[in-house]
C-alpha cells in the first residue's frame, strides 16, 4: 500500500494534486474522499474533473447530491461527483442508487464526504483524506490507494 503524504500551501496547489491525480485513474476507478467542511475536496475534485477533460465548473452539488458529467469525446469515461454531506442512512445511499454508481465499470466516481458511505466503498478504490493544518491556507493531503492495484507513486 503506497501513500503519498504532501502539503498543499494554497488553493491552487490542491487544484494541482487533482489534475495529476486523474492521470492515475483509469475508468471504473473510485476516488474516495474524506476531511471536514472547507477541507479542500471541492476544489481537489475541480481539478481532477479539469485533468479528465471535464469543462463543466465543478461545484459542491450540495443540493442534488450526484452530479454527472460528460464530455464530448466518447472515448473519455463519464464522471459521476457525489456528495454525501446530507446522507445520513443507508437507506438514503440506496435511494441515490448509490451501489449501482459505484459498480458502474466504465464511469469514474468522486465521492465527498465518503465517512458517509465506508462500508460501502468497492474493495479497491483511492483514498485522498484532507487535512486543514494550523496555518490558515495549508492541508495535508494524504493519497493511497488500498486492494490490490499497485500505485504509481509520481505525485510530486
Ligand atoms: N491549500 C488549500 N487547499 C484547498 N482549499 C484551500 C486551501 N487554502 C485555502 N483554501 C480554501 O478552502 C476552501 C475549500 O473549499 P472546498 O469547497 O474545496 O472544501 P470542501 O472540503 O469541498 O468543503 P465541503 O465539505 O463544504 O464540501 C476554499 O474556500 C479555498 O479557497
Ligand atoms: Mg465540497
């Protein structure tokens, strides 16, 4: 299980780990991320949705809780942005057809909020926790992967 452990010093730096980070993803893949309000998820997902050719801006769908999104390239896997601060059971996980997104093989999932879902994560997925540490504009992000896949551990 490889990790990689970086400090993030501004916005833009967070926004930058996504887009590397959606290199690394292959369709079918999870992301599943974890941290409190205002950690930092949203504007990480900008920047992996920004690395897999998303156009759309990216905002938390505090209200619809799934958002999809495409692009015009059909080779390109579709990503579905899910976010879980309101769910509170699993019968709320089941009404958002929540097991059906995560099997979905060709789409790629970015999950907020994934304290909500953890038994119901797939058996391998990449786990991206963001930490607010004591300086106003700084998080620590910590990414590995877990299951079986090894990790291309370039994050720089
Ligand atoms: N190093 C940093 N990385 C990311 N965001 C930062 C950083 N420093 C400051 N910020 C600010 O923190 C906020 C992060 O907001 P964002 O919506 O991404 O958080 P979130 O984790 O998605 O929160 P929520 O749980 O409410 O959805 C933004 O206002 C951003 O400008
Ligand atoms: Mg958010």
């Amino acid at each position: 299980m490889e990790e990689t452990i970086i400090t993030s010093n501004c916005e833009e730096h967070t926004y930058e780990l996504g887009v590397e980070t959606a290199n690394r993803l292959s369709p079918g893949d999870t992301v599943a991320l974890f941290g409190d309000l205002g950690a930092g998820k949203t504007e990480f997902i900008k920047g992996v949705c920004h690395g897999l050719g998303i156009e759309d801006l990216v905002s938390s769908p505090t209200f619809t809780i799934v958002n999809q999104y495409g692009t015009d390239d059909d080779s390109r896997p579709t990503v579905y942005h899910i976010d879980l601060y309101r769910i509170e059971s699993e019968r709320e996980l089941d009404e958002i057809g929540f097991d059906e997104i995560i099997s979905d093989a060709s789409a790629i999932k970015l999950i907020e909020w994934s304290e909500h879902c953890q038994d119901r994560l797939p058996a391998e997925y990449l786990k991206v926790r963001l930490t607010q540490l004591e300086e106003e504009n700084s998080r620590q992000i910590e990414i590995v992967r877990t299951g079986a896949r090894p990790v291309a551990n370039t994050l720089s």
